[in-house]
C-alpha cells in the first residue's frame, strides 16, 4: 500500500509540498521566534528592573533580619548582602553639621545595577566595585559644603570618626528606598557598631538583598515567604519604583498583542497553503480513486502526511525562531544596553502546539474534503470541486484563533479587541465585495481595455476577491494597529517626561526663604513648579473610629505621619474624580483625598477624618477625591486642604525644578545659600525610566518587522492561490495577441484595487480596535488618528499592488504554448 | 436551464461479454462518455443498474465501487492522467499498491519494458512526449491485470502516427491478457479494430454493428 511517506517524499520531489511546508515553517518560525524573542527580551527587561532593587530579591523590616536567612541563601549558592539606612547627625571636626540619611552597605552590594561614586563633589561618576571600606564613608555632594569638609577630612557619626573619601552620586536601588530626606552618607555595614547611634526603637530599616540563579531564587522565596511575620515584606518592582512597573506591563501587553497577531497571520497562511495544495491534490485523488482508493484511504494518506508534514515543520519551524530571535538580537545588539536573558524551551514548545492547531484546525479542512472529491473528475474536468468552506471550518478556524490568542495573551479584553476588528474587517470586507461584483460590470464595459481587464479579473473572482480583500485588509489593519499603538505608546511616555521635566525636588524649604528661594530659582531661569507648603499631621480616625496603632509600614490603614498642604487651585495634572474642589477662599474644614490613598483607607466622600496637627487635633470632612500622575514628577500629595484651615500652622515649603547635568554646580551655591533646605535629585531615576523606555521601542521596533514579515507571507500565499488561474487566462490574451504590457497594466491595477478596499477597511477596523485596547485594554486616553487614513489607504494599493505584481510576474514571464499544453 | 431536468442517457440497454471487446462511437456530446463512467463505476446513475460480473455496482456505495474498480477495472484516458509527481515506474506501480497486491515494483518495470520504455523508468511524465505518456497509461493499466478496460479517447491527443502506434500496443496487450475492453472514441477506423460497436446519438443507443 502507498505510504504517507512515500507520497510526501514523491510531492517533495516533485515541487508540490513547498509551499504548504513553507507556510508552516514561517507559522511555527514567527511565533516561536517572537515568543523566544520577547521572552528573551522580557527576562532582559526583568534583570534590568532589578537594577532598580538593586538586587533580585529583598526583604526589608524596621529590625535587623534573622541572620539564619542569609545562611538559607548561601547554601542556594545566592550572592547576598545587608544594607541599613537610619538618620542620623553627621558633624564635621570643623564644627559644621549636618542631619544625614545613613545608607551601611555590606561587601557585595549592590548585587544589581552600579554604585557610582566621585572623586570630588558633582564631579565624574565612577564606578565602584563595592561599598566604602571599613572606616570611611562617602558623602552626598549636597554635604560637602553643608559641612564645610574636603575629600580626606574626618567627620563624626555617634561615637565613631571616619574619614571621608569620596562623594557618593547614585545607588540602584535609591527610588526605592527614600529614608527621611537628608542627604546621603554611605558607610561600611561593619562599622554600625562602633557608632552606636542604632538602639532598640531607632527609626531604622534593613534589608537583606539576594540575587542568583533563577531556580534557586525561586526555590528560597517560596522557602521565605512562610517565614515572614507582620511587617516583614518582599519588595517587588512595582513598589521599588511604581513607574517602571507600569512601563514594563504596557510593553508586555504591546509584545504580546504582536504574538497573537503573528498567530493569526501564520494561520491564515497555512489555511490559504492548504487550500492551494488540496485545490492542485484534487485531480490526482480523482486519479488515485479511479484507480480504486476509497476515501478512507485517501484521508489516512493525507492525515498521515499532514502528521508528518507537522513533525518536519515543527522541527524546521523551531530552528527558523532561534535563527530569527539570534538574528534580531545580533543585529539590534548595539540598540539594547541590557544583556538578553535566557528563553528556555518554552517558545519552542507554543510554537509545537500552534503547528499542531495550525494542521489541525487550517490545513485539515480543506484536505479532509479531498477524499469526497469524485472520481469522475478523471474523465469530465468541469466535475465541481468541494472546496466551498462549510460554515463549520470558518468556524472551527476562528475557535482556533481565539483560542491560541487567549493561550498567548492570557487576556480576554485583549483577545477581544483583536478580534472584534477582525470581525468587522470581515464582514465589511463581504459587503464591499458584493458590491463590488455588482458595479464592475457596468464599470468595466464603459472602461478602455486595460481597465475592462483588470475590472473584469476582480469580478470573475468574486469570492476569491472578497476572502483576499478580507485578509489583505486584516494584514494591513494588524500593521496599522502596531503602528497606532506603538506611536501611542512612545509618545504618551514622552509626554510623562518632558524634556524640562521637573528633575530636582526641593523641601524644607523656610517660611522666611521662600521668597528668596523663588527668586533664586527665577535668576538662574530653572524652570520650576509652585512653592507648595507642607505641614506634617497624623490622621488618627475615621467617622470617629480611631484607626489601628501600628509601625508597620505595610499596613496603610493606620495612625501616620503625613505631608499635608493647601491650595486654592486644584494642582496641574490633578482632576476630581468624586465630589467637589472647593471655592477659593473656603473656610471649611474640608479635605481632598487621592484616589489610591482613599481607596486604602476606606474612605469616602461625605467621610469625617480626625487629624493631629503638631498636639492640635482637627476634624476635616472629605469633599473631593483626586486622581493624579504620580510619574509627572511635580509634588504630589495624598491630603490638600483650603489654605484657610491649615494656615494658622507652622509650614515649611517643597517645590520641583529642571536642572541640565551640566549646571549641577548650581547646588553647591544654592545649598550654602539656604543650609536648611534639602535637595533630592530625581535626574538620576529619570534616566533609568527613560532607559527603560529607549528599550521597549527598540523591541516594538523589532516586532513590527517580524508581524511585516508575516504580513508579506500571508499577501504572497492569497496572490499564489490565484495563480494557476491567472497562468491560464494570461497565456489565452498572449495568444491572442494581447501585449506583456497590458496584461501587467491590468494586473496591477486590479491588485490596487482590491489593495483600496483593503486599505480602507484595515484602517476603520484599525481605528476601531485601538480604540478599545487603548481605552479598555491599555488604560490610555483615545486619540483619533486622522494621519493614518491616507497612510492606511496608500499603504494598502502600493504593498498589495506591488507585491501581487511580483507574486505573479511569472503570469507573463511563462511562454504561452506551455501554460496552454500543460492544463 | 436551472430547474430543469435534463435525461443524458436514454433507455439504455447494453450486454458485454467476458473478453469481448466493444467500441462505442457517436459525435460530441452524444452522451459515451457519461455512459462509460456509469459503466465504469466513476459516476451515479439516477435510475437503472450495472452489473459487472455478477455484482450490480449501482448498488454499491462511492468507496464500495472503489475496491470493486481497483479489483475488476483498469482505464486508459485520452489526457493520460499521470499523476505529476511520480516517475514513470511509481505511476505504474500506483493500483498494484492501491490493490495491495504484492511485487508492485517488478509487474511494473516488467510492463514498462513491454510497452518500450525500459530505459525511462525514473522519469517524470513532464519529461516524456505525448506518446510516451500515453504508453506509461496503458503500461499502469495492464499491471493491475483488471477483467475490464476503459479506454476513452485514447488516441485523442495524439498525432496519427504515434496514436496508431499505441492503438497496435493497446490491443496487442489486451490480446495477450485476454482482457475486456470498452472503448470510446469518434475515431470510426478506431472502432473498426473492435469486435462490436456501439453507436450513440444525443443519449440514445442508436444501432449495433458486429465488426470483424
């Protein structure tokens, strides 16, 4: 009996299997390369987001961690380290002093990211290879002039002396960890004894960093959560630094939405592969059955191929993503600024199983229909072929798609949105064809003849034309979606950062300097906000009901120390959510709430609030929650109050600016000016969130070339479907005189045409469905996108029209005497 | 005309005996080869019945009529009807495999080498002319050693010179196997090398002639 082998190794042979092994190699190649490529670029990111933690893993209490925990860590062969940050008083032998925020940090830290020092104050950043050396301590640029001290000069903290060797510029981890807001002093963790400023009850916090393999980390934090007791945390990314969290999941959101998209792109392609090959298969099953196979044997050959056929592409597929992965990544090498991490075999096994769905639910249909094709068909070659897709395998083809998007995305609303514009496409793209069937004709016939051609070519194929305008126009609508989003993407996060962008926040600012602190700021021409006032107070109750007393940090629904302010506007970048702002010069002890913070205390509006202020108490009802930009950058805060109720205490006054790199000096100058206040330099993490962000585009960039590649695949395969037909129809023309250059001219505007509707209909569906994933999906306002209409449409004719041309150049490049002998 | 039925073959009555051979001759569109796929097994017919050896195939279902044709039949097309992708041998060897019969690979050479194309095994049809195609047909329908062949306008893409000579091969293997042969064809000198021959016009059977 004829063997599933053989027959793949006769078709192999004779050139009948190449494109449908092609079509399948590309899908599994796409999405595992994708896969393995944004999971590579996905375990990147994640490293770089450790940066931020300066670790992979820590844990952090208000006491000194059990010591057995670092033991744990060293027998999983984790690198580890112990920091400890406190306030404390730091005097100078000259006499000036100074409050500090001391940073002790352990040998080996950080074990992430880069500690970089200088060698006089605001000079070069270096980079150290570890912490201070026992005995001596690196002070923040800021302290130099604070208290009056050189590199080499001693300074005392507690009881201890040390000496002062160099000027200490950033820590990865110091987003995460502001600890009171004086100024940075970085000593050795060894030395914390001899200071004695630690006791019981000190306001302190420690923390242990892990870092290492990811299976033994994983391992010994599922060893360490049990372990924890109350107050006692595991910081994540998204608490070390609430931004980059939020960057890092729109860009996961965006990769994966271009995996699914490179699903439905690859199986489309295989659908149209298959179709081709069991279209071409139908009259050598006509033969096979004349000659007396049944039509169980016909399907165990052609399952038995398709099994075979999956296996070879599956393995092809696979090696074609890693080749693909390693290429993006070679060539864009220079463009990442983070080593890519390791992919693992799971990008390999989706690519498995989306070959296998791919055969199951696109390439068996049609070929399954191939054992009903009629043996007739030997001697009458008008016999009907059955290749009329039964509603069943459009259906069994969306299931697929649906559920290998959802498989990938893991979201439904994502899910939805695609799908949803590829509904509409489809739909639309039915209607416009029938249309289209009904006006060419009477266009055609008052057309001169190259017109009539091409006008008459899109009617004669009417249904062939309606499923390629539908998947022409999902081809460019997927395209228009990537592009749409990603412009929204870059641009909404350049917005969040302008280039001025406030980079420097400035506090403890006195009552009696904050006239003279604005116009320093004014002299200079440093962009700045308002000066806001900031008065501490505790929020005791709630309704009447005191809150719970407790340290822990993590318990948000407590009696704690706030910054309060005032102001009769409501602050740039916030909007009122619920309630009312007040009228200017309202007296009322009221109060507006954030969003988050409200929410976290269970707080209304119409809700009572008891506040100490100093040993004041004050009962404040809420008439207003926020919402607010926490990534702006600008002072932010959680209560604002009418400056009638908080004025008759004592402030002090913050205020954000801009400061280029270049002027940093500037500090020195406005720190001797005003000793009371404190700078805090925010440059320094906006330059890791803008890092960040310079590699998320980079790898939408990459994307987009993979899903334009994909794209090309699907285009060629509808245009290849036609193919033979064509060959026929152009070879009857030339043999009856009709010129190259008509036939061309014809065929080109013919693929321009359907490239118009296809266009116009990928660019309504693309508006569409970025509408719902950027208002559902992404959290994003919606912008209408008048731009990419023209581009949508102009886009649609030149690639369609182009690249049909090309695909069926061979239309008149074949002598006609063959294509006509051949059929 | 839509709704209409149209009656193609008309009250046809047509006895073949074993080893005999027949011609069935008439202008295009007379309906021979509608009948030679009811006879054959490839089509349905709406009404009436075929009976091969005892065994009335309009009775049997698509893939009931298959086994029977890849044990009883064998065809001859006038457009060859080579499957593409298989060399000479592998046609030939495709209804002895499809039988299931044993020794495909050497009835099939063996055929190939009577119908002179012992040196081309290992081509492709693309690479053979008309004649040599032809001769790769009758070579695959002989293997199979079937009680009945079908040929339908064998000659029909052939020049004369060629088409006569695989006329003189096509019944001096049909001779030498003893096999029933049913011809269609237009070509009347053709239907004269039959023992009988059957006339159709626009579906009906019009005359019968014994020739010599």
């Amino acid at each position: 009996m004829i063997t599933a082998t053989k027959m793949l190794a006769r078709d192999w042979r004779g050139g009948e299997l190449g494109i449908l092994i092609m079509a399948l190699v590309l899908a599994v190649g796409v999405v595992s390369g994708i896969s393995a490529f944004t999971a590579r670029l996905q375990s990147a990111l994640e490293q770089e987001s450790h940066r931020f933690l300066g670790a992979d893993l820590v844990v952090r209490w208000s006491r000194a961690l059990p010591g057995q925990w670092l033991d744990a860590a060293a027998q999983r062969q984790l690198n580890r380290a112990q920091v400890l940050t406190f306030p404390t008083m730091v005097i100078a032998d000259a006499g000036g002093m100074s409050l500090a925020s001391v940073k002790a940090v352990s040998t080996g830290y950080p074990l992430r990211g880069e500690l970089t020092y200088s060698q006089e104050p605001f000079g070069e950043a270096l980079t150290a290879q570890s912490g201070p050396a026992v005995g001596e301590v690196w002070l923040d640029s800021r302290l130099f002039p604070l208290l009056d001290v050189s590199i080499g000069d001693a300074v005392t903290i507690g009881e201890a002396r040390f000496t002062v060797t160099a000027a200490a510029r950033t820590e990865p981890d110091q987003a995460s960890s502001f600890m009171g807001y004086g100024p940075r002093l970085l000593m050795n963790f060894a030395d914390i004894a001899a200071t004695g400023v630690v006791q019981p009850g000190s306001r302190v916090e420690y923390r242990q960093l892990y870092a290492g393999d990811a299976t033994a980390l994983t391992a010994f934090n599922s060893w360490l959560q049990p372990q924890l007791i109350e107050g006692q945390s595991i910081l994540t990314i998204d608490e070390g630094q609430p931004g980059i969290g939020e960057a890092l999941s729109r860009a996961e959101s965006f990769l994966l939405l271009a995996g699914s998209l490179a699903v439905v792109l690859a199986g489309v392609a295989v659908a149209l592969a298959a179709r081709r090959f069991s279209e071409r298969h139908t009259d050598y099953v006509a033969i096979m059955k004349s000659l007396g196979a049944t039509s169980a044997a016909i399907s165990r050959l052609y399952g038995g191929s398709l099994l075979l056929l999956g296996l070879i592409a599956t393995a092809g597929g696979c090696f074609l993503g890693w080749l693909i992965q390693a290429a993006f990544f070679a060539v864009f090498a220079d463009q990442l600024p983070v080593q890519p991490g390791p992919a693992g075999l799971r990008p390999y096994a989706v690519g498995a199983v989306t070959s296998l769905v791919c055969l199951l639910c696109f390439a068996w249909p049609p070929l399954r229909r191939l054992s009903r094709c009629s043996p007739l068909r030997v001697l009458r070659r008008d016999t009907p072929e059955e290749t009329t897709r039964t509603l069943i395998d459009t259906l069994i083809g969306f299931a697929a798609v649906t559920l290998l998007m959802l498989w990938y995305s893991q979201d439904a609303v994502l899910t939805l949105a695609v799908l949803s514009g590829l509904l509409l496409t489809g739909a639309l793209g039915m209607v416009i064809a029938v249309a289209l069937l009904r006006t060419g004709r009477a266009v055609g016939m008052s057309a001169g003849s190259i017109w009539r051609l091409a006008l008459a070519g899109l009617q004669r194929r009417g249904t062939a034309n309606a499923l390629q305008v539908v998947i022409f126009g999902m081809a460019i609508m997927l395209l228009l979606m990537l592009v749409l989003v990603r412009t929204s993407l870059i641009s909404q996060w350049q917005m969040q950062l302008p280039v001025d962008a406030p980079n420097h926040f400035m506090i403890n600012i006195a009552p009696e300097d904050a006239a003279a602190v604005e116009q320093t700021l004014r002299d200079n021409a440093l962009p700045s906000e308002p000066l806001f006032p900031m008065i501490r107070g505790r929020v005791m109750s709630i309704n009447g009901v005191a809150l719970p007393t407790t340290d822990d940090p993590a318990q948000d629904r407590r009696q704690r120390e706030w910054n309060f302010t005032w102001s009769d506007e409501l602050p740039t970048e916030n909007t009122v959510s619920a309630g009312q702002w007040w009228e200017a010069g309202s007296a009322a002890a009221e109060v507006s709430l954030e969003e988050e913070y409200a929410q976290r205390l269970g707080v209304d509006v119409g809700d009572q609030l008891g506040l100490l202020i100093g040993s004041e108490p004050l009962e404040v009802t809420v008439t207003s929650i926020r919402q607010l930009q926490w990534q702006s950058l600008r002072p932010n805060f959680y209560l604002i109050f009418p400056p009638k109720v908080l004025e008759p205490y004592p402030a002090t006054f913050m205020t954000s600016f801009h400061l280029d790199k270049s002027n940093k000096v500037f500090l020195n100058e406005l720190i001797r000016s005003f000793p009371t206040l404190t700078v805090i330099e925010m440059d320094i993490v906006i330059e890791q969130i803008r890092s960040i962000v310079s590699q998320v585009s980079a790898a939408v960039e990459l994307v987009l070339v993979v899903i334009l590649a994909a794209g090309a695949l699907v285009l060629v395969a509808g245009v290849r479907a036609s193919v033979d037909s064509r060959m026929y129809e152009s070879a009857i023309l030339r043999a009856l005189g009709a010129p190259r250059r008509l036939i061309l001219g014809s065929l080109l505007i013919e693929f321009a045409t359907l490239g118009l509707f296809a266009g116009l209909l990928a660019t309504m569906a693309a508006e569409l469905s970025v509408f719902v994933l950027q208002t559902q999906a992404m959290e994003m306002a919606y912008v209408p996108t008048p731009w990419v209409w023209p581009l949508g449409i102009a886009a649609g004719m030149l690639i369609i029209g182009g690249l049909g041309v090309f695909s069926c150049r061979e239309v008149v490049s074949a002598p006609p005497v063959e294509v006509l002998r051949e059929l | 005309m839509a709704g209409t039925e149209l009656e193609i073959l008309k009250g046809i009555t047509l006895e073949i005996k074993s080893g005999e051979s027949v011609a069935i001759v008439g202008a295009s569109g007379s309906g021979k080869s509608t009948l030679l796929g009811l006879l054959a097994g490839l089509d349905e017919a709406s009404a009436g019945s075929v009976v091969i050896h005892d065994t009335n195939i309009t009775d049997l279902d698509e893939d009931g009529r298959a086994l029977f044709r890849s044990q009883h039949i064998g065809f001859v097309f006038q457009s060859f009807q080579l499957l593409p992708a298989l060399t000479a041998l592998e046609n030939v060897m495709l209804p002895l495999e499809l039988a299931g019969k044993a020794g495909a690979e050497a009835a099939a050479s063996d055929y190939l080498e009577r119908v002179g194309l012992g040196q081309r095994l290992h081509h492709y049809p693309k690479q053979m002319s008309g004649g040599e195609q032809q001769r790769v047909a009758i070579a695959r329908a002989f293997a199979a050693q079937p009680d009945i062949l079908f040929a339908d306008e064998p000659t029909g893409n052939l020049d004369t010179t060629t088409g006569r000579t695989i006329v003189d091969l096509l019944f001096e293997l049909n001779r030498q196997a003893g096999t029933t042969l049913v011809l269609v064809t237009h070509d009347l000198s053709l239907a004269q090398r039959c023992q009988r021959c059957v006339q159709l016009e626009s579906g009906a059977l019009l005359s019968e002639a014994s020739a010599g």
